[in-house]
C-alpha cells in the first residue's frame, strides 16, 4: 500500500515514458501496513486478544518504599519529609483507631444513631494522601475520610459534635446522619450516603478549578472511594469527564478487600481497579496502601500530574478493612476472625511507620506509650462534652435548603410543626422530653418567650 502511494507520487513529478529508480526502506513489522485513518493505531494482520496492560500478562505492579517491618526496600526513594513532618504523620494515624473505638461502642450503647468505621487498617491511605495534598485542594470523600479533616485541623470536637448533631456541628447544623462530613472552610464537600456520587461531582469540581483563572495550574479536586464504589456507572461517568474534558482530578480508589460483604475477587474479573485508567488514557499508579511513605510519595507525584497536565490521574491504594463495614455489619460472617487478626498483625500500617520512625531517632517507646495515653483522654474528654451539648434551634430544620423564595410546601411543613409543638409540646412527656434536647426548646418555632 506504501509502495503505490509512493508510486502515485512520483508519478506527477516525473513526466511519461522516464523511469524513476527508487530505494524504499523497510518499515518495522508492527508498522509495514500503516495506521487507521483517524488514529496511531497500527494495522496488523496478526489475530491477537489482549486482557491486559501490560506486557505478558503480568499483573500492574505496585509501588512500595517500606517493607513490612518498617525497612527501605532497596531501590526506594524516600519522599522529602521531616522529623516533625512524619510525627504529626504518625500521631494523626494513631489517632484514627483511638476515635474509631469509641465512637462505634457509644453507638452500640445507643448514644448516636449510626456509624460507619473509620479506616481502621486503611490509616496509612487516608493520612499519606491527606498529606499530599494542598490544604486547599478539594476534597470529595465517601466516609472513612475523617482523618483528612482531622490533618487539615479540624479536631476532634468538631468530630464528636457531628456525630451526637449538637449545635457544635457547624458542618451541618445536626442535620446529617453521622459521618457525614464537611467543612467549607476547609475545602471538603459534605459526605453523602449513596454510593459513588461524589466521583463525577469532583470531576465537575476539577472542571470549575480548571476555569478559574485564580485557581488553575494550582489546585485539583481529590476524591475518595472504594473499589466497590468503582462498580458504580457513576465511576465512569466521571472517569470519562476527566479525561475528556480537561479536568484536575485525582481519583484516590481505596481497595481495601470488601465492598461490605462482597470481596473484591466476586468484584471484578480485571486487574483490580488501576486497569481501568489506561482504558481513559489516564496516567496511573497502584501503590501499598499500608505504606504511607509510598502512599506520599506517590500522591504527590499524581498531584503534580494532575494539575500540571490538566487531566485526570487515578491512584489505587492496596489495603485492607480491619474494622466492620459499619454498625450494622459483622463481618465474621463473611470472612474468618484469625484472617483479620493476622493481617493486624502482619501488615499493620501504623507499626510498619512506626518502626521506620524508630530506626530514624525520631520516636521512642516511651513516646508511643505516652501519645496513646494522651489521645485517648483527649477523644474521651471530646465524647464528654458532646453529649452534653444541646441540638440546634429547632427552625433550623428549615433553614439552608432553598435559596430565594421558599417553597410553599417548605412553608406548610413549618407551620404543622409549629402547631403540633404548640397543641403536645408542654402536655405529652414524649415531646417535651424531645423538644429538651433542643438549644430553643422549640420556641424559635412558636415564637414563645
């Protein structure tokens, strides 16, 4: 096919009846035939499958810098980071499960309604991302993703007072379920509960920064997620945003091994979920989730990626679920009790850093000892207090919904609250005891004194 192209070429150069002598030059066999029209895609007359990619068949590989007792695997880089740096990195980590236990036995003891577990086993995923990040890079989590909060400074209070809906919760005025949560001022939207929503909203998010003038080429959108989450239509839509529509994205997938009960390996039939981003022509990392050292180096290397090429990046964080889905799930049900005693035991993320930081000088024993002692009062102490705060005035159950004029069937709600409030509020013990719990006790409502 070259060679008449070529042929035809000549053709008009050289007049009737003159021979032309021409020396063609093999082409590589992966190109002798040419390309599609509209594409780099050589034409090749080979019938080959492929379900892989990368060569031979081999699994992606993933990126490690500790092994598991804490040593600098050889080769390894290690991220540029401090003494005062990776403390804060391991105080913050030891944190989570210290918060985790809590908040799920005072749920059993019927103090808050619900509670989804904290990433207890996933603490080095949350913390070296977290990390990573710019503290005004957005953030779009699922609801393991307290610890990013908690490392931009939002505390522990701020924390418990979501969970017990005081008037202490400035994310959501005690409106949202527990876990649920947010801070405007920290840069992380609210947390919703229906699966995987928040991935083609951070695409979106991505696509607003791209056209700020202010905030392009500085700041990405990051959002959490799980590898169940990732079965979701939502996932490719917004995969697809990403890459097609140039927008700083940085899509964080925490394959941690459950999507509740199911295992990943009744999830997918494909090398887990790094596999897919070649598929949207994104760049592409699987990293050890337990390793938070590889778990930095690796987001901030997407980090730059992402803002620097405009697109999309996905990372894949190998990990695994110590703790229950949440409160409403025993996971002994589905898998067996000493395989999750020997992963704590074995490929502990918090241990692993920790030994790390001891072979640097930069922690002892006797520091350990003394932050969890010292953790624990503080997370008790927060839990305390909580519990004592009232809800907020009960007219904000209306408020911040709708803005301009507001609906009329917004108004009609208010006003059957006020009158049954007014009609069984001072006479029936079941209300009063409820309207208690209240800041106003009901009166911004009726407008008593």
């Amino acid at each position: 096919m070259l060679r008449a192209r070529i042929a035809r070429s000549l053709s008009r150069h050289y007049p009737p009846g003159r021979r032309a002598i021409v020396s063609v030059t093999p082409l590589n066999s992966a190109e002798q035939h040419g390309h599609l029209p509209s594409s780099q895609s050589p034409i090749t007359s080979t019938l080959h499958f492929f379900n892989s990619v990368t060569s031979g068949g081999t699994q992606i590989p993933t990126y490690r810098v500790l092994d598991g007792i804490g040593n600098i695997i050889e080769g390894a880089n290690v991220p540029q980071i401090d003494r005062d740096f990776a403390r804060k990195m391991h105080a913050n980590m030891v944190l989570l499960p210290t918060m985790d236990n809590l908040l799920y036995n005072i749920q059993r003891q019927g103090k808050i309604s619900f509670y989804v577990g904290l990433p207890y086993g996933e603490e080095a995923t949350i913390i070296g991302t977290a990390a990573a990040l710019a503290p005004d890079d957005e953030v779009l989590g699922q609801y393991r993703e307290m610890g990013v909060l908690l490392w931009r400074g939002w505390g522990i209070d701020s924390a418990m007072a979501q969970c017990f809906g005081n008037h202490e919760d400035k994310s959501s005025k005690g409106r949202q379920v527990p876990v649920h949560w947010g801070s405007k001022e920290l840069h992380v939207h609210t947390v919703s509960s229906p699966l995987a929503t928040q991935i083609p909203q951070a695409a979106g998010v991505a696509y607003a920064l791209q056209r700020d003038p202010e905030r392009r080429g500085r700041n990405c959108a990051a959002v959490y997620f799980g590898e169940g989450a990732a079965s979701e239509g939502d996932f490719h839509a917004g995969m697809l945003f990403a890459s097609t529509l140039p927008s700083p994205t940085l899509f964080i997938a925490r394959n941690n091994g459950f999507a509740i009960s199911t295992p990943a390996a009744e999830q997918y039939f494909g090398d887990g979920i790094a596999a897919r981003g070649a598929g949207y022509g994104m760049d592409t990392i699987r990293v050890d989730g337990n390793d938070v050292l590889a778990v930095l180096s690796a987001t901030r290397e997407a980090r730059r990626r992402c803002i620097e090429g405009g697109r999309g990046v996905l990372l894949e964080a190998m990990t695994y679920r110590v703790g229950h889905h949440s409160t409403s799930d025993d996971s002994f049900a589905y898998r067996p009790r000493q395989e999750v005693e020997d992963r704590k035991r074995i490929d502990n993320p918090i241990a692993r850093f920790r030994l790390f930081l001891h072979a640097q000088g930069w922690w002892s024993d006797e520091e350990e000892s003394a932050l969890k002692d010292r953790l624990k009062m503080e997370v008790m102490a927060s839990f305390r207090k909580a519990e004592q705060v009232k809800r907020h005035e009960l007219k904000e159950l209306f408020t911040d919904v709708y803005a301009g004029q507001e609906p009329v069937s917004l108004k009609e709600q208010r006003e059957e609250l006020t009158a049954l409030i007014r009609k069984y509020g001072g006479v029936w013990e079941p209300w009063t005891a409820e309207l208690k719990k209240y800041k106003d006790g009901g009166k911004s409502l009726t407008g008593d004194e």
